[in-house]
C-alpha cells in the first residue's frame, strides 16, 4: 500500500448523519446540503453508512441510494468511506461482493458484534474481510456498542499481518490501549481517533486523525483542530478542543446520532428525524444543547 493512499486517512473524516423526512424517508436534498457543508469545511474525508449514518436501520436499497447520490454529489472532491461489517462473517463477504466499488477510497468494518468473539476469531474476520475487499479496510474497535474490545495485541497482530487493513480507528476510550498500538504499529499503520471528546490527547501520543461525529456540525472548527494536532500547535488545538467540549459532550449524552440530528436543525441543514428504535433527545437536553450552540456563535 502507498503513502499516497494511506495518507488520505489522515486528518478529519465525518461519520455523516442519513436525513429522514418526517415519515422517515431518507432526505436526499439534506444530504447534498450536509456534503457540500462538510466539503467547504475542510474536511479530509467523507464516511457513509457509519453507525452514525444509522446504516443498521437501511435496507439494502436504501444503502445503495444513500451511496449513489452521495458518491455523485461528492464527485471526486474528496475520498469516500463506507461502512460495510457485521456480527456474520459470511454476511460481511456477501456484501463486499455485492457492492460496486467505483469511487469509494476504502470501508470502515465494525468488529463483530453481540457473538464476543475470541481474539483469534476476530484475526480470522479481518484476514478474510481483508482478502475479499477489493480496497483497504479501515478496523473499527467500538466496545461499548459490539461488547468487545480488541486488545492492543491483536489489533498490532493485524496491522502486522494483514496488509489490506491499513488502520484502525480506536473509540475503546483507553488511552493506554491505544499509546501500546501507536507505540508497536508497523510504519505506515494509522490509528483514528473514534472519540470526538479525546481526540486531542490520542492525537498528543501519535494518532493520525479522526473520524468524527461533531464534525457534521462543525467540520471547519473540528477539522482545523486536528490540522493543529497534525502540525504540533497544541497550544491553537487546545482552544478549539475546550470551545467544543461541552458541545461534544452534550451530543451523546442522550444517545447517538440524536444529539447531532437536533444540533443539526438548529443550524438548518437536517431535520431532527430519526428511525426506530432511536427517538429524539429529550427536551432538556435539547435545550441545554441550544444553549451551549448560541453561545458558541455569540
């Protein structure tokens, strides 16, 4: 794999929001707006079909139009990840053979959930996800929604191992889990940061970036943040990060992507829709995080 290619994982890539009309029929024209906010923003690169795009709620056809019309808009501007895993290895295989890979830079694949595989069980996913993947494959270790970890171990057993999977992007929360991988990966190997709130400090040990879920509302703010961490100006990074904290802490605290869909139509580029089983946030919350927005732009 070349530097080129890796190194357009670097930096700033968004989890993108999928719009819904009020009766829950994907919003197409949200979707361009919310691209075309996330381009002019600057960021890096664009993920669809992530948890946060609420993937697990679309049907085949679904994904295949939210794809189409979002590769088209982009339209080369910048690279394009999509989210392509699953708790069946065979399922995942399946998918990767059903889907048309033109435009599309590389997938983010969950680690199998719900089953608590082994650590050797998860090699033996990705080894096979990463063979039959016709571009690289992004790891995405998540515990605190599959129900396991990957252990630094076998996420540097991979990295070593396994030359399609390129990255991995971290969002297990343990900073000494992710300083063991940053400190033991092969050159070239990136580790992205999946939380929002620490991406600075996983940045301050050696991380490449984030995918990140702020960024859909402000990708410009964000996206400069990282390009700090990139260039070692903690000093402006750290402004920026404190600025949005309690933004960024406020957006999950009632469950994900509802914290982004409400923050989202109060800047007027989504409505705040979302599909069984998520549900709103609540209007506290809602009103807090209208606060905290107001007061970012005063």
């Amino acid at each position: 794999m070349t530097a080129q290619t890796i190194n357009r994982f670097k930096g700033t890539g968004v989890a993108i929001v999928t719009p819904f009309h009020r009766e829950g029929s994907i919003d197409f024209k949200s979707l361009e707006k919310l691209i075309e906010y996330q381009i002019q923003g600057g960021v890096d690169y664009i993920v669809f079909m992530g948890t946060t795009g609420e993937s697990v709620t679309l049907n085949a056809d679904e994904k295949n139009a939210v794809l189409n019309s979002g590769l088209e808009f982009v339209n080369e501007r910048v690279p394009v990840v999509i989210g392509i895993g699953g708790n069946n290895t065979r399922q995942v295989l399946a998918d990767i053979k059903n889907t048309e890979f033109n435009g599309i830079a590389a997938i983010l694949s969950v680690s199998p959930y719900y089953n608590k595989p082994q650590p050797k069980g998860i090699f033996n996913h990705y080894k096979a996800v990463a063979g039959d993947s016709p571009v690289p494959v992004i790891m995405y270790n998540v515990p605190g929604r599959t129900g396991s970890n990957i252990d630094a171990e076998t996420t540097l057993r991979i990295a070593h191992e396994i030359p399609n999977v390129i990255a991995v992007k971290e969002a297990s929360g343990d900073l000494a889990q992710c300083s063991r991988i940053i400190k033991g990966k092969p050159e070239g190997f990136l580790v992205i940061s999946g939380e929002d709130a620490l991406t600075l400090p996983f940045m301050a040990i050696g991380g490449d970036g984030v995918i990140s879920v702020i960024a859909n509302a402000f990708p410009a703010e964000f996206s400069q943040m990282v390009r700090h961490c990139l260039s070692n100006n903690y000093k402006s990074a750290r402004e920026i990060h404190f600025k949005l904290f309690d933004i960024i802490e406020a957006i999950y605290a009632d469950g994900s992507p509802s914290g982004v869909k409400a923050l989202l139509e109060m800047k007027g580029l989504a409505k705040n829709n979302l599909r069984l089983p998520l549900v709103k946030i609540n209007k506290g919350l809602f009103n807090h995080l209208s606060a905290l927005n107001e007061a970012f732009n005063a």
